[in-house]
C-alpha cells in the first residue's frame, strides 16, 4: 500500500496529521495539526487529507506573509492588511463564526508591538495564541469529508482490527542502537524507566498523551543525587520510587529531589528525540505525543538549577581541609600500597589539574601522558583519542580537550614510579581498578571519594549560601573547585587582577575564554574556525601553562608512594 502525504492509521481509522513548522509554533501554540477522518476507506480519506492539508498551509502562509525573517509581525503589513480587511468586513463578508485568525491578529497590534508592561504583554501575547489555535483547530474539524455517505461519517463501531504496530521496547532498543556512543546512558536511563519501570511493553501506537504527562509529572517527585542512583531505589518502579521520596521527605527535609538538569538533559531529551524518530521509522504506528510544552516547574518540579553546586575546599591558617583530606592514615596507607595507590592518586590529580573526574579517570597511561620533546615538560593530555579498555572517552565540550602541565608536586610524591608501573603492566586506563560503568570511566572512583570525603569528616550536603544554593562537599567536582580558587588566589597575590588570573586559568580547566575585538565584538565564532595548535608553539603554550600551574600550593605535607 502506497503512502499518502499526511494520511495514516491508528487502528482502523484513518487519521490526517499535518506538522506545524517551527517558525508558526509560537504564534499556533501547537507543534502538530491532528484530525481523525473517520473512516477505514482511504478512496474517502485522501481527498480530505489533502483538504485538509490545503487549508493548514494556506492559514501557514498567511501568518508568513505577516511576519519578518525573525519571526517577529511586520507592522507595516499589518497596517495594510487591516484596511483591507476592514473594507471587506463592512461589505458583508466577515466569517460565519467569531473573529477570523486576520482580525484577531490586526486588532491585538497595538497590545502586542507597543505594550511595555511585561506581565500585560505576556498576557495578550497568550490570548492571542489561544484564540488563533481554537481558529486553527476550527478550520481544520468542521470539514465535511467529500464523498462520504453518513454511515461512514458516523463513528466507526465494527470490532477493531488487532494493531500490527510492534512492541515499544523493541523500537526502543532500535533507536538507541543509531545513537551516539556518548549519549547513550543518557537514553538507557530514560527507557528503562520509561518503559521498564513505568509504561510496560506496549504497542508504541497505544502510548497516550496523558500517559507521557503522569510520567513527567512523578519524575519531578523522585529522589535525586546519589539517593536516586542507589541500588535499593533503582530496583522498584516509577510510583513506589515516589512514594518513598514522599515518605522519607516527611522524616528529612533534606532530601534532594530530581533536579531540573537531569529533568531536560536527561529525561526530555531522550524522550523528545525517541519519539521524532518513531514519526520519521514509523509514521503508520507512531503515537501522537510530545514532550514540546513539559516544563520542569509547570510539572511539579522545586529544585533550582543550581541548588547543589558544591564549594572549594577551604585553604587557610585556621583551617586546611587539603590537608584534612589528605595528610590522614586512609591517604598515607593508600600511598604505600601499589594495590591501593589508585585511591590516592585521584585525589591528588584532581587537586594539581581541576580536571574532571571523568577526564582524570580516562586518561590512557600508554597515550596520554607525554613528555614535549622541545621543552622536556611532562603533561596530560585530555583528548577522546585512545580510548582504554571498557570506555568510550568523552569531553564536555571542545574546549575540554586540553593540554595540562603535570605540577612538580605529582612528581615529588612519586608519580614517575607509578607511571612506570602501571605501562609496565599494560593498562590502559590510569586507574585499572576502578572498573568502568556503562563505558564510561568514573562511577566507581566517584562513589569511592564521596565515601572517604565521610570517613574524614568533609562530606556535606546540607549546607546552603543566603540565597539557599547548595555549598556542599560531596564529591570530586570539589577539587575543581578549589584548583580554581586557589590557583587564581595565588596569582592575584603575586600581582595579576581578578580577570588576568581568570584567563590564565581557562585553558588549564577546559573553560571557553570570551574573546573580543578592539571594539568589543564577539570572536567567539571566529575562534571556532581557527586551528590554535597551528598558530601556537606548543613548547612555548606548556611554559606559560606550567608558570600558572607551579603557582599553586596548598601548603600541605602531603604522602609520598613507594612505587
């Protein structure tokens, strides 16, 4: 059976679906005109989609022809229209049911383009974006279908043919096999909680709009941070997750609950972009949903999007919690033992790098460390080259790829031997015994430094700044911290301002610097094209970084390896 443009069948109905383009969704307020044809006889079935399609794309152009290339509404062409409009509407050709899409836009002009108030002009805004979507939706119902005797007008009542749609979580695990390697937890995550933990196996053309909604909806009341990955709260579905969030929530206030990030960088992500591609895999089976209008706070959410940032660790003289963390027995017992040197040694590269822990965790001892043959200077270099045994190496973003100058202090507490060691016995991944977790590096060098930031007393998730943000110490991202601080401490003492020390740091931690011309431009787009490695003398780029680095000192006596 040939396939007809906006036509397809949800059981044994046929139905007309037309997408509204991006530009119109603003003033429409849908992202897709739906329309069942009632009926199962596509001879009556595709002239009506095919109406049906005519009158959206004509109500498309109109609203193009009043609109700018910015998606903004041209006042002159509004001015001109409502003349016209005006002369026809006094010659007695106004339509048959309250004001047309045209009318309603011309009249609402002055409220839209000149009001100043912004909560009114939000206000007018969405009347007029509810009334031309009730106008949209007008035109596209009230047809009568060409052609069609009333029985078969009538709602269908025949039993229903068995749907041939196949199961979600085989399409499921289809769309994720044609997704990148690097975002593929991320989809993982989402379907199995999507599907194992809360919808069930279903034909995907039985997946319902409202089921979506009460998915998201409970989303925002589960546990987040590390409650929510524990192995006791992943093994029981959506709602019992609920309910104990609820229930422990009422014995500690405490409780972190999902977070807008993992709400749309997780969760909204994934499932916006699996349901595109059902529309474009499977047209005649895909449900009629979307994600487009889910908004985090709309749905129940309470977190801000920094409320768990987490603090530097605190350098002073009447209190180093460096040295709290690592001039202690667990540290100093590490150190002596190759067998748990790893545990020592990530702390340590965190601190003298500001890398991520996931970086850290990747870095490939056979490729990624290397000595500048010009120079002699030793560095990490942080790429998603060569990736070890069990991972897929991923960087933030392009400015994550770096090269870091290894500080002096690695080297005296006996770096050099355990290097040595750990090539000599043919690893691949500096930390050979933090096993890697759904290919990537870090899970399990993350859950061991959280734990021992509580064996010595620094971890804290409670504590909050006047604005009721987090300033906790949970975990590695702390040691970003502190480098951060500290470093750029040192340098403003040694006489460079706030800003100078900022932007000596940024090519160290992986941060994009803002550059601009003479005048103050932006050559941030400029900058994208350019090929720094070619312009820069690496040698000479290691010295000025090395400079930076060797600045830092955390005044702490700190344990050296016998490796």
């Amino acid at each position: 059976m040939s396939k007809v443009s906006h036509l397809y069948r949800r059981g044994n109905t046929l139905y007309f679906r037309l997408s509204v383009p991006d530009r119109y969704r603003s003033i429409l307020k849908v992202s897709e005109f739906t329309q069942s044809l009632r009926t199962q006889n596509r001879n009556v079935a595709i002239p009506a989609a095919y109406r049906l399609a005519s009158e959206a794309k004509q109500l498309f152009l109109y609203i193009n022809s009043l609109m700018t290339d910015n998606g903004h509404i041209n006042e002159d062409l509004l001015s001109e229209a409502l003349e016209a409009i005006e002369a026809s509407e006094v010659a007695g050709k106004n339509k048959r049911t309250g004001d047309s899409l045209k009318t309603l836009l011309l009249k609402k002009k002055h409220s839209i383009v000149m009001d100043t108030l912004k909560e009114r002009h939000e206000e007018e805004l969405e009347a007029v974006r509810t009334k031309a979507k009730a106008e949209a939706y007008d035109k596209l119902t009230s047809i009568t279908i060409i052609g069609a005797s009333p029985s078969q007008q009538a709602p269908i009542t025949e039993k229903p043919i068995e749907s041939k749609a196949p199961l979600l979580r085989a399409t499921y695990d289809e769309f994720v096999k044609s997704r990148t390697v690097a975002d593929k937890k991320k989809f993982v995550t989402f379907g199995n909680l999507f599907i194992e933990k809360y919808l069930g196996n279903k034909k995907i053309d039985l997946v319902t709009q409202k089921e979506v909604n009460e998915f998201f909806i409970l989303l925002t009341k589960v546990a987040g941070g590390r409650r929510g990955k524990s192995k006791d709260y992943l093994a029981h579905d959506l709602k019992k997750r609920v309910g104990l969030a609820e229930a422990e929530k009422n014995n500690d206030d405490e409780l972190e609950l999902m977070g807008v990030s993992t709400f749309n960088g997780t969760y909204i992500m994934a499932a916006k972009q699996f349901f595109k591609w059902l529309k474009l895999h499977y047209e005649e089976y895909a449900p009629l949903v979307s994600v487009e209008d889910i908004e985090y706070k709309e749905y129940g959410g309470l977190r801000k999007r920094r409320d768990n940032k987490q603090r530097a660790l605190r350098v002073g003289k009447n209190i180093n919690e460096v040295a709290v963390l690592m001039d202690c027995q667990p540290m100093i017992d590490f150190s002596k033992s190759f067998v748990d040197s790893h545990k020592f040694w990530l702390p340590m590269i965190g601190l003298f790098t500001g890398a991520r822990v996931n970086e850290i965790c990747q870095l490939n001892p056979q490729a990624d460390i290397l000595q500048d043959e010009k120079s002699g200077i030793w560095y990490f270099n942080l790429t998603d080259d060569n990736a070890g045994v069990g991972i897929e190496k991923s960087h933030k973003n392009k400015n994550s790829k770096r090269k870091v100058p290894i500080h002096s202090k690695l080297f005296g507490c006996g770096f050099s031997g355990y290097l040595d060691k750990v090539k000599g016995l043919g690893h691949t991944r500096i930390f050979d015994k933090f096993k890697p977790v759904l290919e990537r590096a870090s899970p399990n060098a993350e859950k061991f430094f959280s734990q021992h930031l509580k064996d010595v007393g620094l971890h804290d998730s409670k504590t909050k700044d006047k604005d009721g943000e987090g300033l906790h110490v949970v975990g590695m991202h702390s040691l970003r911290h502190t480098f951060m601080t500290e470093t750029c401490r040192r340098l403003v003492a040694a006489g460079d301002t706030t800003a100078q020390a900022f932007s000596k740091i940024q090519p160290i931690v992986g941060h994009c610097e803002s550059l601009v011309d003479e005048n103050g431009k932006s050559l941030a787009v400029t900058a994208g094209y350019i090929d720094i490695d070619a312009l820069t003398d690496l040698s000479e780029n290691l010295k000025a970084l090395q400079v930076v680095i060797e600045t830092l000192d955390y005044g702490v006596v700190f344990p050296v390896t016998n490796t």
